[in-house]
C-alpha cells in the first residue's frame, strides 16, 4: 500500500547519486491532480487520420529585453509557463552560497500587488502545479496550468518580476523552512558526495559550492542582502520566458508585451567566468545508508554550452549503454549495476563511472574492473556501431518532446537557458557531426586517471528499529479557520467562475479475442507512438510459500535476451530501430510512429519469448540475494517495512518478505513456472498513445500479442480486506540522517467504489493540498517546523490507507506531529469554510485536464483505473461529485473514515523528541 518492501531497486542507482545536483524549490507540486475526464469505455468508430502540422513556434523580444518563445502544443486543454533567470548561485556573494536559492523561495512570499496569502490561494484555485528550482547559472519559476489561465499566469511572474516585497519578518520565517530543506539534503549520503565532489572538480571556481547554502550562511544573511541580489539580477534583460501549450502565440505574446512591457530593463554586474583547474586525483570514502556499495570514478567533461557538449554527450550515452563494456560487468556477474552518468552545468560538467557491489563485499576489486575498462576505452577507442546509435537515438528522442506540455517548456528552456541555443532543433545539426573520432579523442584527452576523483560508498549499519506503545488518545483540537483571502480584481475575474471541465473524448476500447484489453488514445502531437502495459498481478499472493524473491528475479530476466536474440543482438534491434523498450509485468515502448510494427514485434518477443538463460538465471539469483542481504538490514527497508506493519496485521501476505536463504533456493524451474501462472492475456492492457489510429493499433497489436494464450481460471490478485489499524510507534535509526523522515500512516476500511473517497480527496485538498493547505500553513509558513509536508489517501480494490509524512529536525518531530494532529481533528469537528471549500474545488476541477498533459499520464491514468477496477470516466464523476460536495458531506467524510486517534508514528533518522 504505501511502498514496495522489497525488490530490485538498480534502475535507482544513478538517479539516487545524482540527485541533488538541481535544487527543487519552495516545495513539491502544488495542487497537482492526475485525473483525465473520460467517457465509458466504448468501442469508437475509426476517426479519419488527421494531418500532423509541426509545433508553431513563435519568438518576441521585448524593448526592455525579455526574450519569449511560444511554442503551440494541441496536446491538451494546458499550458506551462516557464521563467529561466539567467542567474545563479555562481553569482552569489562571497560567504553566501545559499543567495539565489533563498531568494527563489522568497518570490513565493509575496510582491507588490500580490501579497503571499494572495500567491498561495491562486496557486490552490488554478489547480495546476508550480514549482521552482535553482542551479548555479539559472534559476527557474514554472506553472502548470488549464490555458484558459495563462493571463493569470503571466501576471503573477510580472508583479514578482516587477517588485519583490522581501521583508525582514516574511525572511525570518522562510529562514526555518530553508534550513530544514539543507537537513534533508544533508541527510542524503549521495548529497554529500556530490557536493564534496563538485567542490574538488570545480575548486576555485563558482561551482565550487553548489546552490543549496548553508545553515551559517542562511543566518547571517538578511533581507537587504537579498533585496541587492534581486535589484541586480532579476530584470526582464535577464530573462527567457518559455510557454508551451494550448496557446494562440499571436495573442499570447500581445498579452506578455502588455504585461511585462513596462517593467524596466537594468544594467547587468559583470559575470563571474567558469574556468575550472585541472584537480590531481584523489580517493574519498563515504559511509551510507544504501543496501549496497559504490565505486566510482568522476572526471571533468564539458558543460553544455561548450563546443564539445555534443560530442561528450554521445561519449557518455556510449558509456552507459547496456551494449558497452561497463554493464558487461553486471551479466558477468561481476557488479551488481554498472554504467555512466554524466551532469552537465552550463560552462563545466562532470562524468561518473559507477558500480554496485554487495554490502561486505570486496570494493577493490570492482574498482579495478572499472578501471580496467576505461584506460582500454581511453586506449582504444569505443566501437563505432555505438557512436551511431547513440547519435540515432539521441536524435529521434527530440521527436518525443512535444508530448509533454511541461516538457516541451523544459526542451526549450533547457535549449536557450542553459546551451545558449535557438531551439531544442539545434542540437540535430551538433549530434549528426559527431564522428567516432571526435569520441575517441575525448575520451582520450577525459578518462585520465590522473585527474579521477575516485569514491567509495560504504554501506553502514545504523541499527535495529526500536518498537513503542501506542500514544493513547490524541488530544481533541478544534481551531478557528483563518478569515478568507480576497484576490486582486483581475485575479477574481478570472477565476470566479467554478464550471466542470469537458470530459476528454473517449478512448477506444477493444477486447482481443484472447482476452487482452487494448486502449488506444490518438495524439498527433508527434511523429511517435508510446505504449504501456500492464499484467495484473500480485507477489504476495503469487509467489508460492518458500519461494519468495521470485518475481524480482524473474523480471530481472526479461534483460537477458529473447529466444530469437540473445542479450546484446536484442539490444542493437532495439537500437537499430530505434526504439525504447522495457518488459516484465508492467512494460513499454516508445518508437518513432513509421517503425511502431517494428517496435511492438521486439516487445513482444520481449514479453512472450524470454530466453530465461540458465547461466544469466545463475548469475542473477547470486545477485539478488546479494542485494537482499544489504536490503533487509538498510534504514529505507526497515523504514517501509514498519510502515507496512503499522498498518496491516501480523501474518498478512502483504508482510511476506524475501530473504538470500529463499532467493537461493530458487531454481530456473521455479522461475518459468511463475512466468506461466502470471503472464496471461486475459489478465492484460495495452494502452498505445500518440501518432496513431485505433484500427493501425488494433491490427498491430492483434499481430504480434494475438497468438498468446491463456490456460486455467484467473488467478486471485487482489489481497482482501483487512481490519483498521491502531496506534504505534517506531523509530528506524539512520546515522547518514540528520533529518527525520515522518510518515503517520493508517488503514482505513473504505474502497474506491464507494463515492466517499471523492469527498475525502477534496477535503483532503483543504488539508494537505499545497502551498494553501493547512498542513502547510501550519507546519511550516507559521512554524518552520518542516520543509515540506503532505497527506494522502491511498487505495487498491480492496484496501485503503491515510498518511501523513513530513521532514523536520529532530527536536521539531513531536511538535510537528501535534500541529498535523490539531489539522486532522479540525476537519471533523467543524466544517470547513466556504472559501476553503471554493479553493479545493476550483483546484481539482481545474486540475482534471493536466491529467492529458502527457501522453505517459494519459496512459498512466487509464492503467491505474483499469488496476483498481474503476470505469475510464472516473475522472468525469469524480468532477461531478467535487462540484455538488457541501462542506459538511466533507466534515461527514473525514468523521467517518479518518482516525486521528489510530496514527501511528513511524521515524527514520536521528532519535526524535516525541
């Protein structure tokens, strides 16, 4: 219900290490909804295929400055704003690292025009999601939002560009809030190793510190020294504005010159250059919290606005293929992971070589076989079939960018922001003029191990989880509800009106004669098709007694190769397509639309003709168990682990855990007849999205997955219900933390068929749906208590859950918990207000079409529906009951199903002050 409790995380391993390397901003999104308003499902008939037209792409710059792009996506009802400020933590002021970053948290509290309780209440009444994020060059503010709202939009980034309040009191508060969100990165150890990382490869440079801060810096720095900050950098002449969408861009951009066109242009200080000095290499250890250690080997490449950005791209993509020599490691069972990363800042980057090896295993030698493989590709050069398909596939993935709305804003800014480029386009030309020489050379003149930074990150046990008894009764709370925000005029113009959103045009939906479901969504946004499917199924229940760890292993399989190709020619045919591919009980493509046949006949292949080899069965069971010897003992493992007992009894299927004694025990046997029993049409969707009609879909994949069958009756998937939870306490120690993480988790009794979870979702909205919600106002705007916090409602067919989870100090976790406590009651023992009620249904109503602002969501909405057994036009019933809902059916709602009294409190981390 609330996380997986074990399985094969690998596919995690680089994105754990590199994160951090972008700070995200104020906090996640707000107010962001997945819902797509569909009919029941019906058979359509075939539409007429239309004619694609290229995106329109429309570009203005101000008399002040301001550069724009609009770029049409017809894609969905939705449009992203994004605003690149050509600044970052680079041109901090010495001893103040931290500058950009809190002054991107403070452009949410508040301007001239538009105070913070202002901002927070159109951020909830647009319903869509916005964020920021700082990197050392850029810093960047982008809204996801229904394109009837783009007006608004634009006048929230003009009075924030215009004139920042910046009070001494507003800093004080956003002082703890920041200073918790450094807590949290400091207690990730891939955080730490990135930043001593980047402080050896860019020492004496401004990337020498990254963009979070420091705690010191952040209390000696005040509101005057943000104020200079913002008078210097933040002007429309420093500025790109990116907007995608569902857009007129002639309209649109009369309406930025009417907006932004008077806010003057200033004088720019100068830049600080980038230059970094080679950094003798050097050895660090790092002990963690992972399952599992890592080598790795970092070195200084290009950024991406150099000459050889390109070529060092490729390099890296050859790197990191599964075709190359370091994943050879993983097959030859000689890593756990093995691969490449590259993370490129705009005027330096750096590449990481990095593989996995078992806690208390040997790292030396694992080091030693990377080491090996580099000075031989540095010698000798990459193979040349891999330099071009790197390029083909580098080339074919922009195609894919405009069935995103958000990241199709994201291509572009990335594009002008950060590669000083025209378009995303650009680097077509840059990639197609990349030789395997040009590789060569640079990986020559980069993989020098005189200049590697080499790390070692040391898996550490921080102890067992210690057990406490329940909290008793919760305190009984009741608060007066804060008075409402009234909006500026032109703000309350637009959004007054509170209508239900057009339901999307159905899907087709079509039964194969052997069972399988196939939905198809035509999108022709793009020349590509991308496909998701899923096979109902469930390892608690499946897995037969003793044989635990088995699924893991099984999909695991699916990366060795098919019967008619083994694992590299399997490989080079999805290469040669191109085409991306992932199989097992969930799986997908994505392919350029005139080789979708191609594409859907390797994933099948795939999906129903495993080679399930006895020697990579061999390898991968070692490794799996080798994995789950540092699983079970890891702070995150232990950390689900008592969240799932907290909220399930004791013996249920859910609890059932793999271990090395059953991974070990497993025989290939064992493995196919798993495969069997789960792997069956009947109890399988397709969704294919994009460049497509529904009869090409049909006939495609009738072609490749119609000769499947299934045998015996379906098998039980769906666990069965399971009483309510009670109150308990747990904390699992981290020694890596300094941060807690909290989660207060309980079961609850009701399911999605009962039409009570719309009500709980829209009182939950109130509670814990963003920058307006309660829980934030008062666990972090009034408090500082935490740097983010959320609540949930969580449901499978038979089973449902709540929780709330928050960060905060040690010292806080107590006081944050009681402040939660205080909100929950709160709904219950009185209504909510009528504006609160107006602001949650404005935001889940407005935000039902940003669920058709990807073709991934789309597809991702429909599987989830089909997964809890709910009609495809949930969305459109879910809209109508938020529309007719009354503040005391809410109240009604969470009287009913939510038990304040029945929290539990699991902590991960240092020990607490409960």
């Amino acid at each position: 219900m609330f996380f997986k409790t074990f399985g094969s995380f690998r596919p995690l391993f680089c994105a754990a290490l590199l994160a951090g390397t972008t700070l995200g901003g104020c906090m996640t999104e707000a107010g962001m909804v997945s819902g797509v308003a569909l009919f029941p499902q019906a058979v359509a008939r075939e539409p007429e295929a239309p004619i694609r037209q290229a995106p329109s792409v429309t570009r203005a710059t101000l008399p002040n400055g301001l550069r724009v792009v609009v770029v049409q996506d017809r894609l969905a009802p939705v449009v992203t704003t994004e605003l690149n400020y050509l600044v970052g933590s680079s041109e901090a002021p010495a001893g103040f690292p931290g500058t950009a970053h809190a002054l991107e948290h403070m452009m949410f509290r508040g301007s001239n025009g538009l105070d913070k309780d202002q901002l927070a209440a159109l951020g909830a009444r647009i319903g869509g999601s916005y964020n920021a994020d700082t990197t050392e060059d850029v810093t960047q503010y982008y809204y996801t939002a229904p394109a009837e709202d783009l007006d608004v939009l634009l006048r929230i980034e003009a009075l924030r560009m215009k004139g920042l309040t910046l009070s001494e009191a507003d800093w004080d508060k956003e002082r703890g809030a920041i200073e918790q969100e450094v807590s949290r990165d400091l207690s990730s150890p891939a955080y730490r190793y990135i930043s001593q990382l980047q402080s050896i490869l860019f020492k004496g440079t401004p990337y020498e510190h990254d963009a979070l801060g420091t705690r010191p810096s952040f209390n000696k720095t005040d509101a005057a020294l943000l104020r200079k900050f913002y008078e210097q950098w933040y002007a429309p002449n420093n500025a790109i504005l990116v907007i995608a969408g569902d857009v007129d861009p002639e309209a649109t951009i009369a309406r930025i010159r009417d907006i932004f066109g008077t806010i003057p242009s200033k004088t720019l200080p100068e830049r600080t250059p980038v230059k970094p000095a080679p950094a003798p290499a050097q050895t660090l250890t790092f002990p963690t919290d992972y399952p599992v250690g890592f080598a790795t080997i970092a070195f200084p490449m290009p950024g991406q606005n150099a000459k050889d950005f390109a070529a060092a791209d490729i390099l890296s993509d050859v790197l990191a293929s599964q075709r190359g020599a370091l994943y050879q490691l993983v097959p030859a069972g000689k890593a756990l992971f093995a691969g490449f990363e590259f993370a490129p800042k705009k005027s330096a980057g750096f590449g990481l070589a990095l593989a996995a090896f078992p806690k208390g295993g040997d790292s030396s030698k694992v080091l030693t076989d990377v080491r090996t493989i580099l000075a031989d590709i540095r010698k000798n050069g990459v193979p040349a079939e891999l330099v071009e398909a790197a390029k083909t596939k580098e080339i074919a993935q922009l195609g894919f960018s405009a069935n995103s709305v958000s990241g199709l804003a994201e291509s572009w800014s990335e594009a002008l922001a950060f590669k000083n480029l025209q378009s995303p386009e650009d680097m077509i030309a840059a990639y197609r003029a990349v030789t395997p020489e040009d590789v060569n050379r640079l990986a020559a003149q980069l993989l020098d191990p005189d200049r590697a930074v080499t790390a070692i990150l040391t898996p550490e046990n921080s102890g067992k989880p210690i057990e406490g008894k329940g909290f008793g009764g919760a305190e009984s709370f009741a608060s007066a509800p804060d008075k409402p925000v009234k909006l500026p005029d032109w703000a309350e113009k637009a959004l007054a009106r509170l209508d239900i959103p057009e339901p999307a045009k159905a899907p087709v939906v079509q039964t194969l004669p052997n069972g399988l479901t196939l939905i198809v969504h035509p999108s022709h946004v793009s020349q590509t098709i991308e496909v998701a499917g899923l096979i109902r199924h469930n390892s608690d229940l499946q897995e037969p007694q003793g044989k635990e760890g088995v699924s893991d292993v099984t999909e695991e399989l699916f990366g060795y190769g098919t019967q008619k190709h083994d694992r590299l020619a399997f490989r080079k045919a999805l290469d040669d397509v191109p085409a991306w591919e992932s199989a097992g009980a969930e799986f997908s493509l994505r392919v350029p639309s005139n080789r979708f046949e191609q594409g859907m006949s390797l994933l099948a292949e795939n999906e129903l003709q495993p080679a399930f080899p006895d020697q990579a069965f061999q390898i991968v069971r070692q490794q799996a168990a080798q994995e789950q010897a540092g699983q079970l003992q890891s702070p995150g493992y232990l950390f689900s682990r008592a969240i799932m007992g907290a909220v399930s009894p004791k013996g249920d299927p859910s609890l059932r855990e793999a271990t090395p004694k059953t991974l070990m025990g497993l025989s290939l046997n064992d493995v196919k007849a798993y495969y069997g029993a789960v792997w069956r049409p009947d109890m399988t969707t397709i969704v294919v999205t994009g460049d497509v009609t529904p009869g090409q879909a049909r006939t495609v994949v009738e072609k490749t997955f119609g000769a499947w069958k299934a045998t015996g009756p379906k098998p039980v998937v769906d666990l069965s219900a399971r009483p309510d939870s009670r109150t308990s306490r747990s904390h699992v120690p981290d020694k890596s933390n300094v941060q807690d993480t909290v989660v207060l988790p309980e079961s609850l009794g009701l399911t999605p068929t009962n039409p009570d979870h719309f009500l709980l979702t829209l009182g939950n909205e109130v509670l814990g749906g963003g920058f307006s919600s309660r829980l934030y106002r008062d666990l972090r705007v009034k408090t500082g208590y935490v740097y983010s916090v959320s609540s949930s409602f969580d449901w499978s067919r038979n089973r449902g859950a709540y929780s709330v989870s928050y960060g905060a100090d040690p010292d806080k976790v107590g006081d944050a918990r009681k402040a939660a406590l205080r909100d929950i009651h709160a709904m219950q023992v009185a209504p909510v207000t009528d504006d609160e009620l107006t602001v949650a249904k404005s935001s889940l109503l407005r935000g039902i079409p940003l669920g058709r602002a990807s073709l991934a969501a789309i597809a991702g909405e429909y599987l989830r529906l089909i997964e809890l057994g709910l009609p495809l036009d949930t969305p459109d019933i879910a809209a109508h009951a938020y529309y007719k809902a009354t503040a005391a059916d809410v109240q009604a709602a969470f009287s009913k199903w939510v038990r304040p009294d029945d929290l539990s409190e699991i902590v991960k981390g240092p020990e607490p002050r409960w």
